[in-house]
C-alpha cells in the first residue's frame, strides 16, 4: 500500500471526510488531484492509512456509504416517478378508448330506435292509406280479378303477396268458397263464417268485408301479427 499523508486528519472530525478524499484516491493506486502547494506540503509524511484512528475510519466509511444509498434512493425515485407517469398516461389512453366506445355504442342504439320509430311511422301511414271497405260499391257478384283489385287497395303493399299466397291455397279467390266437412267459408276460409259478421252483415256476400275481416285476423293474433307472419305460420303448419 502507499503511504500517504494525512496530515489535517487529526483535526475535529467535521473536516475528516474531506480528508479522506485524499485518502481513498491514493489507496486505489493513483495520486490525488491537490495543488501545487499541497503536494509540497504532503512530501514526507509517511503516515499509513492503518496509523488513521479507528473511529475516524468509520466514519469516513459511513459516509461513503451514506452517499451511495442517497444516490440510490434518489435513482429508485425517479424511476418510480417514471412508472407512475407512464401507468397513469396509460390508465388515460384506456378511459378515452372505453369512453368513445361507450359513445360509439349509444349513438348506433340511438340511429337504431330512430330507424324503428321511422319504420313503423311510414307502416302506420301505409295501412291507413288502405282503402275501407265500405267505399267499393256493391255489386251482385265480383271476378277473381275484381276481388284481387280490391285486395290490393284493402291489405298494405309490403303485406299483400303474403295475403295473397293465403287466400290462394284456402280459397282460390273464390269469395263463396265453402268447406264441405268443416263449414268454413270465404276467401280466407273463417271458421265458422259467421265470424265475419264483426266486420259487415253482408260477409256472405261481399269480398270487401271478408278481406277487411281476414287481414283484421292475421294482424290481431298472437301467434301471427301480419299476414307475411301468418304465411310462414301456414308453411310450417298447413293452416293458420
């Protein structure tokens, strides 16, 4: 080891750890950074670093010590600080992300009732733009033709074909149809025929107040709805 002088040392311990600059750059095996005037002054002093008292060795130790944990803890805060930022910038990014969705979603439901609310306002106009009934004049007996014709202007345009498809397997169009076992009378084969009563008196007779009856039917039923439901309810079933 060196030997190196460390004269001052011995002084109050208040300066010890400025003297132990010296002291530790030397023991490494370089010469201290001093001035031109210390160097002279520290020429011939041959005390060892063993000849420092032991209690000023410790705390020179200490305070090499206390200077690495406070450079530490100094770094381990920083990082922290970095973690924290980042995990709140990302905690953010998320939120914004959740809340524009949130929004996206309530918008498409919003779109989505504005949509039904106009379906249903134009199906509603639709059916009350359907002819009544009681405006056909009253003839002794009606074509095929004649009672389609009325038909369309009856039973809504989106509805019509499935109606249709209904009256052509039950009745052929034929508005005096009568079932021979059952009973069942008319273009949409009520069961019995006097049903119809509730839509006109002259049921037997006019087409008019059989197509107002039977499209009253496939709308009011639980089961069907409209006529297009009631077909698909005659597909599957043969009946409705």
């Amino acid at each position: 080891m060196s030997r190196i002088s460390v004269r001052g040392f011995a002084v109050a311990s208040a300066t010890a750890v400025t003297t132990v600059g010296c002291v530790v750059g030397v023991a490494s095996g370089t010469t201290a950074q001093t001035s031109s005037e210390d160097a002279e002054a520290l020429v011939g002093d041959s005390t060892l670093l063993a000849d420092i008292p032991a209690g000023q060795q410790a705390q020179v130790q200490t305070a090499s010590l206390t200077q690495q944990a406070d450079s530490q803890a100094i770094a381990a805060d920083t990082t922290a600080k970095k973690d924290a930022e980042a995990a709140a910038r990302k905690q953010a990014a998320e939120n914004a992300v959740a809340k524009q969705k949130a929004a996206e979603k309530a918008a498409e439901k919003a779109a989505q009732e504005a949509k039904e609310r106009e379906e249903a306002k134009q199906e509603a106009a639709s059916r009350s733009a359907t002819r009544d009934p009681s405006s056909f004049p009253v003839q002794t007996s009606y074509s095929i033709e004649e009672v389609k014709d009325m038909a369309r202007a009856i039973v809504p345009a989106d509805q019509f074909q499935c109606f249709s498809n209904i009256v052509d397997h039950e009745s052929s169009w034929n508005y005096q149809a009568t079932n021979p076992s059952s009973g069942a009378y008319g273009l949409v084969q009520a069961l019995p025929g006097s049903k119809m009563e509730s839509a006109g008196s002259d049921w037997r007779t006019n087409p008019a107040t059989q197509i107002k009856w039977g499209l009253s039917y496939m709308n009011d039923r639980p089961n069907y709805g409209s006529p297009c439901a009631a077909w698909e309810f005659w597909q599957a079933n043969g009946w409705y």
